[in-house]
C-alpha cells in the first residue's frame, strides 16, 4: 500500500511545504515517514516516492544511499553509529569506538 494511502494527511502536509515545481525537494521528510513505517526504506518505498514526486528511482535511491541514516535493508532492533568525520576523530572518535566495541 502506498505511503500516500497509509498516511494522506502526513504526506499531504509534507508536500504542502514545497511549490509543485518544486515537489523534489519532499524527498527526504517521504523517505523518513517511509522508514518510520517498516523501519527500512523497501524498494516498493522508493518506487512509491518516485511517482509521487515525479522523479526517478534511481534519484531516491541515491538519497538513501548517499545519507547514513536512511536504511535499505531492515537490520538489528538498535542501531548504533559513531561519527568518524575530522572534528570527532580528532576529539577521540576512534578510541571511543574502540571501547563501545569492547564494552558490547
């Protein structure tokens, strides 16, 4: 079932936030009430955006691939991430890492 159809009034009011000739831009609050859902982004998800904003798949799925916290496959019950860019891994990143893993 479509996300348009599981929820009207959320993705109404999503796309109520953006022109219609700028409706792309909806992408990713979709995305999110999409993962919410099933806890995953399924393929039938991103074909479902796809036609609602007139975009293609592959457009969505670069979305999710390209953002850590959108997730195409359903995974553990918790989910941890540690962030690894220049500011964290100078503030110890690694070592934290290191002994979230040992603690785990």
């Amino acid at each position: 079932m479509s996300l348009a159809k599981k929820h009207p009034k959320e993705v109404k009011q999503i796309l109520a936030k953006y022109p219609p000739e700028h409706k792309r831009s909806a992408v990713m609050p979709l995305l999110y009430l999409a993962q919410r859902e099933d806890g995953c982004i399924t393929k039938e998800a991103m074909q479902d955006i796809a036609d609602t904003l007139e975009i293609s798949v592959t457009d969505v799925g670069a979305v999710v691939g390209f953002y850590t916290l959108y997730h195409d496959k359903k995974e553990g019950k918790y989910r941890m991430q540690v962030c690894t860019d220049l500011p964290c891994a100078l503030r110890g990143a690694e070592e934290f890492m290191d002994s979230l893993s040992a603690n785990l």
